[in-house]
C-alpha cells in the first residue's frame, strides 16, 4: 500500500509542476494495434493470435469503429501515428489505408506526421511498399533481430539476412527514404562478435539508400530474461549496447527489454 501511495504522490507532483493547459496542448500520438501474426516469436509479450488472418477484415472494420469513437473526444493534434503487432504488414495496403482515413477524420493528424508501419522480412514487393506510401505511411520499421541462424530459431524468426535485405531494397524502390531495422541483444550465447556482426550487416544495407540520403536508425532491444542459460553476464550484456555505437557510428533509436 505504500508504494501506491507513493506512486500517486509522485504523480501528483509532476501535475502540481505544470500548467495542465500546456498537457492539453501537446500533440498525441496513436498507437494502433494488429494482433495477427503468421507465428509468435518466442521474445514477444504482445497481444497476438497466429493463424487468425481470416478475423482480420472484421478486426479492422470494429478498429476503425473505435478510432471513430476515440476521436469524438476532439483531443489535440496527432504527430505520429504508429501501426504496431503483432504483424501490420499481414494487411492488405487497402487495409491500411482504411484505417489512417479513419484516423484522418476522427483526429486532426498533421500534415507532416510521422507514420510508421512494422513489418516482417520476406514476400513483401515495392507495389506493397508503393500503396503503403500512397495511404500515407512514410516510415517503415523491419524485423531483422539477428544475422544468425541460431538466434533466428530460437527467436522462431522464418527469415534470412537474404529477405531483410530484399525488403530494405523494395521499401527504398517505392520510395520511402525512412527504413528502420530492429536488432536484439543481450540473448542467451550471444558474443559480442556475433552482436558486431549482425549490426554491420545491417549498416550493409546502406548501399541501397541513395546517394545523399541519410540512413535511417537502428532499434535495439535487450533480452532480459536472466533464467536463461547462457545469457551474457551484466558487464558482457552492457557491452553488447555500448558495441551498437562504436559500430554503427548512430545513436541507437529504442532499447527495449523483452520481458
């Protein structure tokens, strides 16, 4: 009981610190769920259900319901809207494009938000990438975890650094200049030159971004889970993240632990 009372203290004072007017005139951002996924990797904690895609033209028609409902609360501009999973790349661009009209006339989105849609490596083509990009997604953030197969099995990621690199090169060709790649680190027997390596075949993939453009950022999420034989002790497991700089020269753009 203590702690909640702590806890509401110390909410109470980060109200009693500012101007509730300046919170209400921030800018929102949306965070939009889709719980399909074709398998559930084994670091996801989510809200996902495999084999389910049939429920995914009903889920989207209830979503769009409840943004409709959501946005009649007439809350302040939207800056960035994220599509997250789960996998949103399982839904049809059309799909996709449903739901962010939904949330362009429930919600006044800014002109220039950022909005960003996951997706998995493999089977996805630049007239995919192309009708995303027209619906107005201009970020796209790629599951690649790990160059190593080991890892992407006990991950149970299907995928090779081959479809990673294929889904960076459609994504570019259709003309999204933001691509981001997930990498995780700190799992169990991971070496420091296995984490080095996944993150430069990564920075690899600068070769399709044209001249001139700036590559995107890299997310790093942990595995935390220290019931795991063979995970990297404290000092290692730091080094994995403080690596990610010293390679990739880029300030790493999310860390993540995996419960």
């Amino acid at each position: 009981m203590d702690y909640y009372n702590d806890l509401l203290r110390f909410t109470q004072s980060l109200f009693d610190n500012c101007d509730i007017r300046e919170i209400w005139l921030m800018d929102y951002s949306l965070y939009i769920h889709i719980p399909f996924c074709s398998v559930q990797c084994t670091y996801c904690a989510f809200n996902v259900y495999t084999r389910q895609e049939a429920l995914i033209p009903n889920y989207v028609a209830a979503l769009c319901r409840e943004i409709g409902w959501v946005g009649q609360s007439s809350a302040p501009p939207i800056h960035t809207i994220y599509l997250g999973g789960g996998t949103p790349s399982l839904l049809t661009p059309e799909q996709i494009a449903q739901i962010l009209d939904t949330c362009r006339r429930a919600f006044q989105v800014r002109p220039n938000a950022e909005i960003t849609l996951e997706a998995n490596p493999g089977g996805l083509t630049v007239d995919y990438f192309r009708a995303l990009r027209a619906s107005g997604v201009n970020r796209i953030s790629i599951g690649m975890q790990s160059t190593h197969a080991d890892e992407l099995r006990m991950f149970a990621r299907p995928h090779g650094f081959d479809a990673v690199a294929e889904t960076v090169a459609a994504a570019r060709a259709a003309g999204h200049s933001t691509v981001s790649l997930d990498l995780i680190y700190g799992v169990p027997h991971q070496t420091l030159a296995m984490w080095q390596s996944s993150v430069s075949a990564a920075l690899f993939l600068q070769r399709f971004v044209a001249p001139g453009t700036p590559w995107a950022h890299l997310d790093t999420y942990a595995w935390n889970d220290t019931m795991r034989p063979g995970r990297p002790e404290g000092g290692e497991a730091l080094g994995l993240r403080a690596l990610f700089s010293a390679v990739a020269g880029l300030h790493a753009g999310t860390a993540t632990n995996m419960q």
